[in-house]
C-alpha cells in the first residue's frame, strides 16, 4: 500500500522564500506541497484544497497571518497551522496559541529542524521548543485568564490520562498503546477534552493542563535541536 504523504500549504508573501521552501521539502517523499499563496487575502479566496499543514507567515502585505487565523478559526478543518516568520519573538507565543498555531517558529530554523517539527504537529497536534516552555511557564500560570467552560473535576479519570500523554506530545496510536485503548476511542477522548474546555486544538489542551496544575509545565516533553 502506497505511503500516504503529508499535505502541505505554504503562504507568504516572499516569492522566492516559498520557491526554495517548497523545492525543499518535495525533495522528501513523504510531503506534497499543494497549494502555495502570496497573501492571507488570496489564501482566504482561492482556499480549495485543504492541507494537512499550513506554513503560515506572520507579516504580509495582502493579508497577514493572524486574519488568515482568526478566519480558519471560525471553519471546521483539520489543517494545522505553523507560522514561520521573521517577526518571531518568544513573548508573541501565547497570542500565537490562542489564535490557533499549532508550532511558533523563526525564519531562522534549520530546514531539517523544520521537517522534524512538521512531522511533530502531524503526528500530535502540536511543537514546543525549550525557549517556549519556559516562556509558558511564565506567560500561562498566572497572567492568562481561564477560558474554560468545565471544571477539571469534571474531566472523567480516563480523559485526564489521555490530556496527560497529548501533554507529552505522542502521537494517537502512542496512547492507544499506553492505555490499551483503540486509536478511535483515543480521538473521541481529545474531542470531548476540547468541547469540554473550550479550547480549539491540542496546543490549547496543554495550556488547559498547566493552568489547572493537571501537569508542570516541567513534565512536558521537548524537542531539541
């Protein structure tokens, strides 16, 4: 059976910048690139496949990515968002995972770190480099309001045992494994975790669980270089 590659979006506005980008990453068999745009705005009107992954610039003349954001948002899809930019700064990171980015990263990474982090959102939902957590750490245990519209008290045992492995970033056969459950009932326990707390990806999951000391921000695992 053929290997199901991993779609991918790329939007930005440097011609050049998304020519390399996708070269690049179609040298791998396992990605496709299948849409590219030079704007949030031409993204948002011409969207008609739906990838996997979307790299998604921050600062762009037609469009940025935080409009490309708060409308994806508002849409039932499964793409995961990576916004790569040159405006990256650590303090943006709570506003990034609010708006919905599942990985913060600067312009400046490694193209092989990137495939490592594409992979990662792919396989469990979201990334987090150590710089990130600590400014987690800081950003969500007391400054961030808690938007949840549940109790933790209400999470039943087995929820808060699948919340506690996405927290460690593994994949949705990973904790089928660790708990002995089927992949599918995996899924329908993060889907009753997001309506349950209000969140919108599994990146607002972990911040539900540090801020309801359901797990440190210490626990969490990560990725280096």
């Amino acid at each position: 059976m053929e290997h199901s590659k991993i779609k991918i979006g790329i939007v930005d506005d440097d011609l050049l910048f998304v020519q390399l980008l996708k070269n690049y990453i179609e040298t791998n068999g396992d990605y496709q690139v299948i849409l590219t745009s030079t704007g949030g705005n031409q993204y948002l009107t011409e969207e008609e496949a739906v990838p996997d992954i979307l790299i998604l610039d921050l600062k762009m003349a037609n469009g940025d990515g935080l409009e490309v954001m708060a409308a994806l948002s508002k849409k039932e899809i499964e793409t995961r968002i990576i916004v790569l930019s040159s405006f990256y700064r650590r303090s943006f990171m709570g506003q990034m995972l609010k708006m919905g980015a599942h990985a913060f990263l600067s312009k400046e990474i490694e193209l092989e770190e990137l495939l490592v982090v594409i992979n990662t959102v792919y396989n469990t939902g979201h990334y987090f480099s150590n710089e990130q957590i600590d400014v987690m750490r800081n950003q969500f245990s007391n400054k961030l309001p808690e938007f949840h519209a549940f109790s933790k008290n209400e999470l039943t045992d087995r929820e808060i045992d699948v919340l506690r492995l996405v927290c460690q970033q593994l994949s949705t056969k990973e904790i089928a494994d660790s708990l002995f459950i089927s992949p599918k009932t995996v899924e329908t326990h993060k889907t009753n975790l997001m309506i349950k707390t209000g969140v919108k990806n599994m990146a607002g999951l972990v911040i539900y669980a540090i801020q309801n000391n359901i797990i440190d921000a210490n626990e969490i695992v990560l990725f280096d270089k």
